[in-house]
C-alpha cells in the first residue's frame, strides 16, 4: 500500500491518517486488505494496525514507482495487489475480482472506474513480471505507474458503482472531496443505527 506523498491539495496534511468516519482512511484499506499474507505501508513514519510494515521509499517522496521498488523485497508471495492509502470505501469484494482476474497470460489487471479511466494504483500484479518492469524502468524516482505498464500484458476490472454510496475506488485528493466522503458516512450510518460504519456494507 502506497502511503506517501506531499498532500498539496490537503495543506500537508498526512491524507492517510485523516478520518473517515469510525476509522482513518489507512486504517480503512488495511481492513479492505484483511486476508492479504503480508501487508507492507510504503510512506513516511506512521501509526497503523498490528502487524502492518511500514516502510520508506528512497529517496522520500520519489513517487508511487520508487515506492513500489521499497515495498516489494518484503513480501514473500507471487501477486501483489498496490492501492493508494486515499481509498476509505474500498471493499474486499473489489480486490478479490481484481485478483482473479490474473491468468497465466495477464500481468496486471487494473481497477477501472464509472467512466472507463484506469486506476494505476488500484490492481493487482503478478510479482515477477512487475520486478523485471521495475528493473528495465531504471532509475525510478519520479516515474509514473503507467510506464511500468509498456511492457506488461494489461487487463482491467470494473465493477457497477453503487448507487446509494461512493463507489470503492473513490480517492479523496482535496478536503471537498474529504468532506463529501465523511457526509456519505454520516448519511449511511444515520439509515443504519445498527451497522454504525464508515466502509460501505459487506456481502
């Protein structure tokens, strides 16, 4: 999981400790990511739940790339998924398509959104073709997710957007856009005084 970043658009502020209702955005994702064997936070110093790594990329604040390079000598399996720290509504459901729907001729396949965009840091990716991505893509700092992707076989993802909350590849970049994520929590949890959450029901 990427947690870095300057967070211009949030005055500084560290969007990952932010909180979204019952629970900070980070804190949100972990639980998205509760069956994952190991759980790795690339970003600066920083609370997060028991068991969780959390790691710096090199140098700090070189982009998602380099910070892909720092997260993935800790991890011991052969498909990764990466997602920004910026998805409180991400849900379970969501990474399990995303890793099903690696096959034997598929790299990584992406999280699309409503209107057909790719989400470069919502997919899942098979761990050996994303480290010779990485390697043929040196030096690192400053690359973006999507150069990584010339050289890779590519699949995509989409799922229905829900119609009665935020779809669960929403990313809150602004506080207009941290506001509206925490009044769509206040909205559900006042329809559901017995399932006071902030991530949108589980199936």
């Amino acid at each position: 999981m990427l947690a870095g970043g300057r967070s211009s658009r949030m005055a500084g502020r560290a969007k990952a400790q932010l909180r979204v209702g019952d629970a900070t955005m980070l804190e949100h994702v972990l639980g998205a990511l509760h069956g994952a064997m190991t759980r790795v936070v690339v970003g600066p110093p920083q609370s997060a739940l028991d068991g969780v790594l959390v790691v710096q990329e090199h140098p700090a604040g070189s982009g998602p790339v380099a910070g892909l390079a720092a997260g993935l000598p800790h991890l011991s399996s052969d498909v990764v998924v990466v997602v920004a720290a910026d998805l409180p509504f991400l849900t379970p459901e969501l990474i399990e398509a995303l890793v099903a729907g690696l096959g034997e001729t598929v790299d990584v396949v992406l999280s699309v959104d409503e209107n057909g965009r790719d989400q470069y840091l919502l997919g899942a990716w098979r761990v050996d073709r994303l480290n010779t991505a990485l390697a043929e893509l040196e030096p690192l700092p400053g690359r973006a997710m999507k150069e990584l992707l010339r050289v890779l076989q590519v699949s995509r993802a989409q799922m229905p957007a829900p119609s009665d909350f935020p779809a669960p590849w929403t990313d809150i970049d602004t506080p207009a856009d941290l506001a509206r994520a925490r009044d769509a929590v206040q909205a559900h949890c006042a329809h559901s005084p017995d399932n006071a959450r902030s991530a949108p029901p589980r199936k």
